[in-house]
C-alpha cells in the first residue's frame, strides 16, 4: 500500500514526500479509506503509530475539496479534542505541516497561556481548531468560539481523557457540536467506559486497531533491574554514566519525584530537567526544546506530562518507578521505538513494586529480562517468573520477603510461558549484562523472528460495520 493509493490531492502528496514518509503506517493504512469515505471511526492505537496523520490527512482532503468562503466568524470546521497541551500541540502542528501547501488553517488552544491571542486566532473563523476541554469550555463560556458548524469531531487519547477527569467536559462540548458530523475517536485502549462513551458518539463507527493494548512495541528491548528504593537515583547516574546514551526519557510516579530525580541527575554532572503538570506552560516547553536540541540529556517526566512527546530517535525510555497501571507500562515504553526504530526501555523495581511488575508481565504476556550485573542488586535478590495466565481475582496482600509473589506463584502449575530468549532468564541463572548499551549491542542481533509468538503478532483487525452514507455535513 503507498500514500498514493489513498487518491489524496496533489498539495497532501507533497507534503508528506517533504515529511520524509515512504509509506502508510498501519492505522494510517486501515482508517485512512474509511475516513476519507466520511465514515466514523473508533480507532484503537497509540500515540507513535502515526495516528495523527490518519485522521488528519483525510481531514485536511475533505476540507480542501469542499472549502467554504466566507467564514463564519468564531466558527470552526473540525474540532479535535486532546487532554493534554503537548498532544494539542503537536497535533496542530501536524496540521500545518501536512497541509502547509492546502491553504487550510489551523489553530491551538490550551490553558495556562494568556488566551488574547488564542482568542484573536479564532475572530474570523478557522477550518481546524486543536484544543484542550478545560479552555475550550472557557471559550464557549466567553463566545469566543461557536462549534455549531462543526463537520468533524475528533477525540484523541480518549482513554486518557476520561483518565484526567475530563468525561464531563467531553459531555458539555459535545452536546455544542451539531449532531450531524463525522466523529473519529482515537484511544490506546478500550476499556468499558471507553466502549461506552464510542457507543454514544460514533454512529455506525468502522472499528480498527493496530498494536493491541497488551502488545508492546516490538522493536523496544525490554529489562528490569531489581533494586533497593534507596538505590534507584544511584543506579540511574550509573545507567547514564555511559556515555553512549545520547538521550533518554525518565519516568516517576509523582511530580516531586521527577524534580527530585532530575536534580539528583543535575548535581552529578547530568544534565536534566523535569516535566510535570506542575510546571508552568512555558517552563515544559523549554525543557521538551532543550531536550529535542540535546542541550538536556534526560528528561524526567510523569505520565500524563509525557503523553504525547513525539521526540524522534528516543533510543531509550528508563522507568524509575514502575506505574500501579500496567496499561501505563505499554505507553511508557511506547515512546520508544517508534516508525520502527530501535529501543530500549529499562524499569527499576523495588520490592514493594514487585506486585506491578508482575501486573505488566500478564498484561503484555511476556516475562522481563532481570540486568543483575549491577552495583545496587536488591536484597531479596531476583524473583521468580511470573506466571503469565491472565487473573482476575484481588490480588493477595504482600508476603514475607517477596511481595505478591513467588511462594504463590511457584505452587502453581506452570503454563507453556512466553519469554524472551535472551539472556535474561528471570530466576534461573542470570547472566545479565552491566550497562544497557552493551545490552543493546548483545541483543541487537536477535531477529524478529526470534520474538515471542506473542509479540509477532502485529494483531491488527479491522471490523468493519454495514455501509451507510456519509453522516458528515454536506
Ligand atoms: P503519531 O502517532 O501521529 O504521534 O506519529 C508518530 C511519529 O510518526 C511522528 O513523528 C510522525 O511524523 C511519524 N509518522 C507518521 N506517519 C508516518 C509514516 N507514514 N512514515 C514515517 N513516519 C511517520
């Protein structure tokens, strides 16, 4: 399949040949037809699969074949909700870029910025609006913008949306947009209330999915050190002593933490800086450019911070805390080795993690590789494979020494289980290696082919639903 086979117009194709594509990514492959056909979609991927382009390619095609002069004022065409500033951002700039030679405009809008200018973008109508749920009700509030002309909807990251409190929101500025329209709704997973909200949404919708929620990226290697709490911050300036890591992105659960480590980072000569949902609009956005300009090494972030850095050659993701939702783990990890490049994602596990660990192992049906050599090796030393059958009970409360698991999980009858074949061998002579570089050199030898099944498996579907005409307005 090529870009060409969509029959986009001529200024698109430029575009995307200046952006340097070859070809279609898979979403991009199964949503852009449908979209283009004006169908509504519930699209289940990622960010880092190529989402944006294939909901905004179409978009920016439908808008240039059916253009509309004059404007009403404060109207816009297509509105695309994001939680989160970055995402909202970074999807405007796809905007612009993709449809730089199309004539189509686009604007952002996100709180925590003087909203003057937001305001004055929108005056004279504007066919693409991006915007974040909390300003967009202000501006609706402030009449600063109508959606009664709106013919596509978008929600990207849906399932983070409702994560980040915003169902009511989405409510109220859905109940703005006319009810005939196109809606898209983009999510990494499809949890029930996810389900629910599509059901209310999307008419009809053609359901595609690439990379299932418990799949992690398969060009990412993946490995666990098992550490004491005390340790971490000493562990993490030993992983980044080597120098051959150029930049990597460091994830904590809470935002004081982030500071913290990324202060510990500073004062050992790393340079570092943190991202969180504490920092000013502006203070985030400089870290992100040091960042990208490679005048900051490492960037710590918290999960919702990190949703939606699009930083390209991210070699290395290093969890410092392992997130209690293992959903959390896949996107994490899924902010490198993205367009195919390779990755690596390192998480650190203390004993009271142990428990998430084992989460993450049955969600993404995959044993992690245990690095033991290493200066700061836990107490409790290495624990036993998970067993990777899916449960569904309460998990036990913690045991003696090895926290949700080992004595239990040794007593079950152990399944055929999928694991890496690489060195790591969780439990049963590790032979791990010293720093991840080398770990990277070791293992890039390992052929796809040598993947578990489970991992082969690009699991992708596509279900579409009975035709009907396009709901989308005339
Ligand atoms: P997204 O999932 O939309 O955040 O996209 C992730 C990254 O993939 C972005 O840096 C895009 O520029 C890039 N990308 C999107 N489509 C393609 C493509 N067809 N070929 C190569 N890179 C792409």
């Amino acid at each position: 399949m090529q870009f060409s086979d969509f029959g986009l117009s001529q200024p698109l194709m430029k575009a995307i040949g200046e952006e340097g594509y070859d070809t279609p990514t898979p979403i991009q492959i199964k949503a852009i037809p449908h979209v283009l056909e004006g169908r509504d979609l519930l699209g289940c991927a990622q960010t880092g699969t190529g989402k944006t382009a294939a909901f905004a390619l179409p978009i920016l095609q439908y808008l240039s074949l059916n253009r509309k002069h004059p404007r009403a004022a404060r109207s816009v065409r297509v509105l695309v909700l994001s939680p989160t500033r970055e995402l909202a951002s970074q999807i405007a700039d796809s905007f612009t870029s993709y449809g730089r030679h199309t004539g189509i405009t686009n604007t952002v809008v996100f709180g925590g910025v003087n909203q003057s200018r937001q305001v004055g973008a929108l005056e004279r109508g504007i066919d693409v609006l991006v915007a974040t749920p909390g300003r967009l009700l202000d501006l609706l509030g402030q009449k600063a913008v109508s959606l009664a002309h709106v013919e596509v909807f978008v929600l990207d990251e849906a399932d983070r949306m409702l994560d980040m409190g915003f169902i009511h929101d989405v409510r109220k500025i859905t109940a703005e947009v006319p009810a005939k329209r196109q809606t898209l709704l983009f999510s990494a997973t499809m949890p029930d209330d996810i389900r629910t909200l599509a059901a209310k949404l999307l008419h009809e919708p053609v359901e595609v999915a690439v990379t299932p929620v418990a799949s992690t990226a398969e060009t990412v290697d993946q490995a666990i050190y098992f550490v004491e709490k005390a340790d971490k911050r000493g562990l993490l300036a030993w992983i980044l002593d080597d120098k051959r890591i150029e930049r990597a992105l460091v994830f904590t659960r809470t935002k004081h933490s982030a500071n913290r480590v990324a202060e510990h980072l500073d004062k050992r000569g790393i340079r570092a800086a943190a991202i969180h949902g504490n920092k000013s609009q502006n203070a985030r956005e400089r870290a992100l450019d040091g960042f990208k300009r490679g005048e900051v090494r490492v960037l710590v972030a918290t999960d919702i911070a990190a949703r939606g850095i699009d930083i390209d050659q991210l070699g290395l993701v290093i969890n410092y805390d392992l997130p209690n939702v293992p959903e959390a783990y896949v996107h994490r990890i899924g902010r490198t080795g993205r367009a195919g490049a390779a990755g690596q994602a390192l998480s650190f596990c203390e004993a009271e993690e142990r428990p998430y660990l084992a989460d993450i192992e049955r969600l993404i049906q995959m044993n992690l590789g245990a690095i033991t050599q290493h200066p700061f090796p836990s107490s409790l030393g290495v624990p036993p494979k998970t067993e990777l059958t899916k449960r569904h009970h309460v998990r036990a409360p913690q045991q003696g020494s090895q926290p949700g698991r080992g004595g239990s999980s040794q007593s079950r009858p152990r399944p055929a289980q999928k694991q890496r074949p690489s060195t790591d061998g969780r439990g049963a002579g590790q032979q791990g290696q010293s720093r991840p570089a080398q770990q990277h050199a070791a293992q890039s030898g390992r052929s796809a082919s040598q993947r578990p099944a489970q991992q082969q498996r690009s699991a992708t579907h596509v279900s579409v639903r009975p035709e009907r005409s396009s709901s989308r307005a005339p």
